[in-house]
C-alpha cells in the first residue's frame, strides 16, 4: 500500500491549523498538536494525528469542553498535589499538572500529582520523558475507557491503563523510556494492525469474546471493540475485550496484568478522589491521571547517581540477541529510532490516516494546507 | 501423595530453634522464621521454610554473615534513605530499611529507600504489608540471582525481579496486596510445581533453552535452572531461562515483562549504588532493595482517601466470573484465604519439605521437636 509522506514542521503547522479551526485557542493546539505529531514521529500512530477525528465527535457531543475553567488545586502539601481538570483538555491539564509536579519535585525532591476529572492525555511517554529531560526521574499512569476484561471474567471494565516511567541518564546513553499498556495489545494497535488487517487474523491471546474466548477473526475483534464504542455512554459494563498482560490463563500469569491494571485504577481514580475506568465513558470524560518526579539527589550526588543507572543499562545493551539482526533492545530505543529517521526522512502516513485527516481539513477549511505538505510515496 | 499438617505456632517455633541451631541470633531467627512461616501459610511454598536449607549453604560458602554490621546509612535526605546491608541476613536489612521506612513516610509524608549489598528477602509482599498496616502505601521491588532472559534474548541475565505494592482500606475490605514476579512463572512456581512433576511437562512459553527454543520436558527445564545452581559464583551469563511476564514474542508483549524487570534493576542497583542481578552471585549476596511509603494523608482527609480506595476495590470485586466458581479476585484474596485456612486448620507441607525440614533438623540437632509437630494426613 502506498504511503504518504510529510515533513514534521509542515504536519505540525497544518494540524495545529486544523485544531484551531476546530475552536481550540493557539496554546491548546500547539500543546495537543506537539503529542499528537511527536507520537506520529515515534510510529506510535494509534496515538497520533489521527486521533483529532476522535476529538471532533467527543466536542460534539459536549463531553470535551475547550472553555473549561483551568484545572484548580483540590490539595496541596510541599510534596503532593491533587488537581481537578474540569473535563478540559487533556493534554493541557496533564501539560500543566507535569510542570507543577516538575518544579514541585526540584524544591522538596519528589513529587506525587493526581488529577481527577481529566480527558486523553495521549501516549503516556510523552509525560515522563518531559520530567526526565530536566533531570528527574519521571512515572505517570491513567486509567482509560474501559476496553479490557479482568482475569477469569469477560466483563470488559477496565482501561488499558498504560504506565510510563522514564530515567535520565547521561553521556550517549538515551534515556530509559517504558511506555506501556497493561493489556497484551493496546486498542489502538490492535485496530490499526496492518498485519491483521491483511490477513484477517489476531493471534490467540489477545481479544475474548463476551463467553471469554480467544476471538481470532479481525473483523468481529474490530466489531466488538467498537460495538462498545458505537453505544450509548452509560457505565453499563460491555462485554468481551483486550486480555491483561500475560493472556487469559494465570498459569500464564494474565491475573499479574490484571493486578497492574487495578493497581493503575487504584493511583489515578484512587488518590485523585476521580472515578475508576469501570465508570469512564467512551469519550474519555473523567479519566485521572497519577505522575510522579523523584529527583536523584534523593539518592547521592546525581551525577554520580545517573553514571550509576546508564552504567546498569550499558550493562543490559550488552546482552547477546538470539538474531544478530535483532539486538536487545533497551525500552525507548525503538520510537527514538523512528523520531530520529522521521526528522530527517519526514513522517510516514497511511492512507487511511491521510483519509482521516482529510475529513478533519473538510470539516476545518484546510483542505489546501493538507495536500500541500502531503507527498505520496 | 500425603501430606503433613502442622500447626502455624508450632512450625514458627520449631523453625526458629533450627535457624538458632544454625547460628543465627535470637533477632535473626524471628524475623527470618516469621517471613518463612507466613509464605508457608499463605501456600507461597516457594518462599517458606524449605529455603533453610539454601541458606545452610550460603552460611557455608561464606556469602551470608550472620556477624555482619548492622545496615549503616550511606545517604539521607528527609524523604529518602540509602543503606548498605553489608551482607547481612536480607530479611533482617530489609525489617530494619522499612521501619525506617515507614518513620520517616509518617513524618515527611513520602520516603523512598533503597538498599546496596543486602540479601533475600523472602516474598515481596511482606514488606509493604507492613507498610500499609501502619495506613501507609507500601511499594517494594528488589534484583535477583539471574534466571530470566530478556526479550530477544537467551542470555540469562536478570532476575524474577518482583515488584508488590499494597494499599490500606478501611472497613471490611482487606488491603489490596499485589506481589509478582516479573516474568511468567517464578522460579520456584515452577520447580515446585507438583502439577508439572506429575505430568512431566511444563506449558510452552515459560521457560527457553539456550537457543531460546520453549523448552517443555519438566526435567529438562529444572536441570537449566539448576545447572546454573550448581556453576561457580562467577558472573558469566549463563544462557536459557525463565521468559519476561508476556512471553517470547513482541506481539504478546514480552518486551513489556522484560522492560519491567529493567525497572527494577534501576530502581534497585541503580538508585541504591548497587550490583543489577547480572552481577550477582548464586548464593544472592549483594541483592538490593527499593521500598516506598506513602501517606495517603498526601491527597487529602486520610479516612477519605481509603475509603475511595476501598469503594474502587468493591467495584471490581463486583465484577461477573465466566465460571461462578471461580470469582474474580483482588490481588491479596488468594494468600488471604490460604493464610486464614492455615491459622484454623493448620499449615500443609508437602513431603519433600518435610524431607527438607528433616535434613536441617539433623544438622541442627531438633530431630525430636520437628517430628513431635508434625501429622501426617
């Protein structure tokens, strides 16, 4: 299939246009913008520009409120801090709520925010990798609309409550970035599969059925996945779903997923006084968000301290693959790679998020902007 | 095959004896022996009295001191505490660091320890169990012996590297305890696995061989783990092993496992000036530990907090099982119930730790008292 190809600046632009004719004011589309092309960048495109078709039906619907009051302090210690997002933007409240937990850390060297009443902050990564690059070491995780059933049950009332912790490092070593879903597969990259989409078939594991059985054909993974997404907003539990890390047999281990997965439920919804994903409705209204700062110098001096921890992970970039052509891999170093060879090569597009975009510029009166920054591969 | 029945107190007793048998102090032996004993309650056999005798050996090899120093502070700050455990006995170093622990969470709101040249622990669940039953959040992780093969990889080179976290509540639910190991299957789940012993046969995805092929003849799996056992202390990776939480492939997300375990081996050695788990000898001197307490009191009214906590808990305990005999649990329940079952009818041990038992009861001279307290089915 052929693909298109864009320059990183020119996607920028153009999507901040297009979300700026969506009614989103200059600062609330550059900060979104800049997640939603940085995630492109990475070919993390389940979280990428595609998602702003998403943000167009969640504004009509009135459940994403681009007038919402800025997220105001339900509680506050030198070390903590418990904000209230008003159901705003999510990449603005989260974007605030790491600044204030950044520089909260620097004075009392550790910070804990919880946010309630929050909306999609994108791919988690972003969020501790902007506490890391000032030094800190970063942890963030949130609940989702629930897409994910439990262990022993095919009741689908869980997120996919990613958690994302980063550490800084120091010389060329980059730094530690994991980045992940508690699922087996997060939705996104199930439903954007290009392997599955042409072979018709998920992989045993993954997805179950409302009876809890692996469902394999991608077409009724897809139907069901987005069944829910097609009903009404109500907390009525669906059925059937993503599988927690580790599958469906706990000889396999799924219930430690399943464990993470609460736990995630139990930091966010928990300690922001928000609501569990169980209650979330699909459009995202009312997710809650944990992150956390520790500044090294808890630990002894720090650069002696990130010395300590790169020297650990060089230790671990040592490990002898199986395949020569596959190294092992230290987390962060495969979207780095693609952010790196999209600066300078320019972001890979598929049709079909070209066809997505393309509705949006329809939608926003940029249709010119869009194909003037599109080349077709 | 028939089993032995002994009472909690008397097993606590006889074990205690046996480990002063051994040399170890008054001190040493009940805060080892209480470990030992509430793993055998909760049916964590892998983490009960049957590991004396692995630390008979340790004592012989020298690589576990029982006149080593007490834990000496090497950095403080205060929210944060790193300690030296100078090869001391680990469950000792780790009684100390979390009471310290907990002292400093409920002055300062919020402390995160860390420990260099510590030594087993026993289960991770332990720790923040403590933690929470002083109304705290309780985190804890700590680095292995090496038995676990990154992603990508046969070289085995990091360890179970579990990771427990519990939470307090409030009324008549109980503390939400999660405690895993990061790979599929514990090491000692599996060797200890009477289901596998059985059959022969251990389910493919668990364990590699050194080409990092499924190794699935029961036999064959423990020779790999033991050989290990049996090599000098040298770190020289050794080569197949146990598979990061996930398994084998990217597409069911083993990588996510194995970037779990990386977690931890930077949250330990890294934060704690330590040794990663490649590094560590096979008699497990030099492990270290991470342990954070955090006061709920941190995001507002403290009964408030916990009682959102607990509200959330009920939710998902409310979830529909697909076989109503087999309801959806809380992490915790499992050892809950086994450890309530175990104070009314009695701890089952099976005959090969009976059979352990035995052999230490030997060295140590209380053949007499172990037999006494113990009923055969």
């Amino acid at each position: 299939m052929r693909e298109y190809t864009t320059k990183y600046d020119d996607l920028y632009r153009v999507a901040k246009e297009m979300f700026m004719g969506l009614g989103y004011s200059d600062h609330q589309a550059s900060t979104v913008t800049n997640c939603l092309v940085e995630a492109d960048a990475r070919h993390l495109h389940s979280h990428g520009v595609a998602a702003m078709m998403t943000y167009v039906s969640h504004l009509k619907a009135g459940n994403l409120r681009l007038d919402a009051p800025e997220p105001t302090t339900v509680f506050e210690t030198p070390t903590s801090l418990v904000l209230d997002g008003h159901s705003g933007v999510g990449y603005v409240i989260a974007d605030i709520a790491v600044k204030k937990t950044i520089q909260k850390a620097k004075k009392s060297g550790i910070c804990i925010t919880t946010v309630r009443q929050a909306n999609h902050y994108g791919f988690a990564g972003h969020w501790p990798e902007m506490m890391a690059q000032e030094g800190l070491i970063g942890i963030t995780c949130t609940n989702t609309v629930r897409c994910v059933c439990p262990t022993r049950s095919a009741e689908r009332n869980m997120g996919t409550n990613p958690i994302s912790v980063a550490f800084p490092t120091c010389g060329d070593e980059p730094m530690f970035l994991l980045d992940m879903a508690t699922c087996v597969m997060a939705h996104g990259k199930l439903c954007r599969s290009q392997v599955f989409a042409e072979s018709g078939v998920v992989p045993e594991e993954i997805i179950v059925d409302g009876k809890g059985r692996c469902l394999t054909d991608f077409k009724e993974a897809l139907e069901l996945l987005f069944h829910g997404d097609d009903r009404s907003d109500s907390p009525k539990p669906d059925t059937g779903g993503l599988l927690p890390l580790g599958g469906s047999t706990e000889t396999h281990s799924g219930h430690k997923g399943y464990g993470l997965a609460l736990l995630v439920e139990l930091l966010t919804g928990g300690l922001a006084g928000g609501i569990p994903s169980k209650f979330i409705p699909l459009a995202h209204e009312g997710i809650c968000f944990f992150f956390m700062a520790i500044d090294p110098v808890l630990f002894g001096d720090t650069k002696k301290v990130c010395e300590h921890v790169r020297n650990i992970i060089e230790e671990y970039r040592k490990t002898t693959p199986i395949d020569p052509d596959l190294p092992v891999l230290i987390p962060g170093d495969k979207e780095r790679i693609s952010r790196e060879n999209a600066l300078k090569n320019g972001i890979k597009l598929s049709p079909e998020i070209v066809e997505i975009l393309r509705e949006v510029a329809r939608i926003t009166n940029k249709e010119a902007q869009l194909e003037s920054i599109l080349e077709r591969d």
